[in-house]
C-alpha cells in the first residue's frame, strides 16, 4: 500500500436553511355542485385542497370557491399555490374551515365572496373568525405560520365605520371597491405575486371594477396634508385607475394594513414575517452545537449577518445592529469582571439561554412625493 504520511477523508455537510414562501394562498368558501354531471371528485367540506390551476377549480368547486380561486390566478403576478376548502353551502361551517387553514404553511388567507357586513363582522361572523384566525396563528402558531388575512367592502360603501374596531388589525387588509367581481380573491392574489418587501401601492389588479369619485377616496382615505399632518389612512384601501397612468387599468390606491395605528402598510408586516423565518432558519443549526463561548457567540452574530447582509445589499434594509450583551462580558479580562457579571456569565451557561439584541432599519417606498414648483 502507498505511503501517505497526512490521509484526508473530506465529508461534507453543507447545510440549507428552510425557505418560506411568501405568495400562497388559503381560500375558504362555498361551492355547488350541479345537479347533472357532477364532477367525479368534488371538494370535500373541510377538507384543503392544493390547487395550481384555476379551470381545475372551478371544475372540483364550482361556484364562489372556485371562481374565487381562478380569480386569485388571474392576476398578473399571481400565486403559484392556492389551497381551496370547501364549507358548506347551506350550513357552511367557517370556523372548521379555518381550522383545517391552521395548518396550512400559507401567508394570506381569505373568505370566498364575504363582504364586510354587520353580519359577518359579529362575535362568531365568517370575517371575525377570519381575524381570530390570522392574530392567533401568526402569533401562537408554529415557525413560519405567520399570515394576513384580505376582505372586501360591500360594493360602493365609503363607510370606514362599516369596519368594527375589533376588527381594525395590522393582520388584515380591507379593501374598498364598485365591482360586482370578488374584488378580496383579486386583491390576494395580487399580494401574493409580490416578494414581502414590495409596497403594494398601485399595483395592478385584473378585476372590473368602476373608479370612485375624488370625494368618495376622501371618505375612505381621510384628508391628507402633506405640509402638516402628512398622509391620511383610515385602514382601508380602495381601488383606482389614474389617469397618469398610461392606458385603462385598475390598481390598489394603497398600501394599508387594517389597523393604522399600528403596522401601517401592508409590506412592513409581510417583511418582518418574511426577516423572522430567514433568522430562526438559519440559526436553526446553531440550537445544541455552538458553545455559549466567545467562538460560539461570534459564530452566532456571523450567522445572522448572513442573513440580514444581503437584505441590505438589496435595499430592503438600511442597516442593522447586532448586540449579544453576554459576548461583551466574555470579551473583557476574567480579572475585571464583577460579581453581579461573573453571575451572569454563569446563568447563562446554567439556563444555556443567549439573548441578542438586533436593531434592523426598514427601507420603506415612497408612498406620496410633495413638489414645490415655483415659476419666476
């Protein structure tokens, strides 16, 4: 056998952290079945279904669910996955729909043809299980659960009251329109087409839908005053077609999430969902093999400048900080620690928990431009 004074056996371990999607979409709604020649499987209530092609679903669920689904895919871009779940359309069971939605790994959610009404916006409604479920999911849920939910006004309301407060979350998106289509399913399926970052402002919608009058977006929007109070935003977004831009289209007048005092635009939820999932899937690995030492710590911080690095390169973010209060401890002379820090060192290793803290500066799009133009 061949002398070899330094034997090399290479084994690779390359690790891929977790993606998350960040366009699909979870329909609820109901369908009917013709009397003559059903289809031979029709959707089952309760039951979701993974759909990539609209004439597929309005061939299993004809009807809401189905047009619903295909006017999702219409949009342009789209999703590439839309779950159908059929309810029943006489007795439909909306709160065991969403259940079954619960496990789904989608980020936005939406009921077929269910427009904002005093009826579905009660205790125990279709609209206020809706936000139940989005709040409590994305917040008690698994890793990557996160989502939005998306609902219509009823066609030509202006009425911001029409939306209870109970209801005004940054996890949903209401949105006003004058089409007798299912403007929420075109809605949803717009945002889907977007990476998470994207404001959604003036994005296009394929829907028929007739424009409202500059009075009627005041209602809706609130005054605005760019000099003093800056933009208005009452939680609802409408649907508009501007004459700047060139040619005949329908396009969202704005970004709002449902609740303006809180996350304001609908990009910022979906981006810190979307920053959140990269960070824990990346650091995944990290769970029981890196040592709460300065090596181990430094890996770490490593590991997630991985992640938030490029989102600065691709001006999604402005910058970041990362700070690990226990890596400054581990950093200075044994000799000078103290005892309350000597204390904490220990804890840390005890308990094996590490805390980090990590500031992140959002880039956000400009969403109104104020011109002073003076001719002399």
């Amino acid at each position: 056998m061949t002398v070899r004074y330094i034997r090399v056996k290479p084994q690779v371990n390359l690790f891929a952290p977790a993606v998350r999607a960040f366009g699909d979409v979870a329909i609820v709604g109901r369908f009917t079945l013709p009397a003559t020649n059903p289809p031979p499987d029709p959707l089952v209530a309760g039951v979701p279904v993974a759909f990539t092609d609209p004439s597929e679903a309005r061939r299993r669920a004809p009807g809401e669910l189905g047009e619903a689904i295909a006017l999702a895919f219409g949009q342009t871009p789209g999703p590439t996955l839309v779950y159908g779940v059929a309810v029943n359309s006489a007795t439909p069971d909306f709160a065991a729909a969403l259940r079954a939605v619960a496990a789904l790994n989608v980020q936005l959610v939406m009921l077929a043809n269910t427009p904002v009404t005093a009826a579905a916006t009660t205790a125990g409604g279709p609209l206020a299980l809706l936000v139940d479920h989005v709040v409590s999911v994305s917040t008690t849920g698994g890793d990557g659960q996160e989502r939005m939910g998306v609902a219509m006004l009823t066609k030509g309301s202006t009425t911001v009251a029409d939306v209870p407060k109970a209801l005004a979350n940054e996890r949903m998106v209401y949105v006003a329109h004058q089409s007798d289509q299912d403007v929420a399913a075109a809605v949803t399926g717009a945002i889907a087409g977007y990476e998470p970052h994207v404001s959604l402002l003036l994005k296009p919608v394929r829907v028929n839908n007739a424009p409202f009058t500059a009075a009627q977006i005041d209602l809706i929007n609130g005054s605005e005053n760019l000099d003093a109070g800056g933009p208005g935003g009452q939680g609802i977004n409408w649907l508009t077609s501007p004459s700047l831009i060139p040619g005949q289209g329908v396009f969202l007048g704005e970004g709002y999430t449902g609740d303006p005092a809180g996350k304001k635009f609908i990009d910022i939820v979906r981006t810190v969902d979307d920053v959140s999932f990269r960070l824990k899937a990346q650091l995944i690995k990290s769970i029981g093999n890196l040592r709460i030492s300065r090596s181990g710590l430094r890996a770490l911080v490593a590991q997630m400048e991985a992640v938030l690095g490029p989102l600065v390169s691709a001006e999604v973010l402005d910058g970041f900080e990362l700070i690990v209060p226990l890596l400054v401890l581990l950093d200075k002379d044994p000799a000078t620690l103290t005892a309350d820090e000597l204390n904490r060192i220990h804890t840390a290793n005890v308990q094996r928990l590490v805390q980090v803290l990590a500031a992140v500066r959002y880039a956000g799009a400009m969403h109104r431009i104020s011109i002073t133009l003076k001719f002399e």
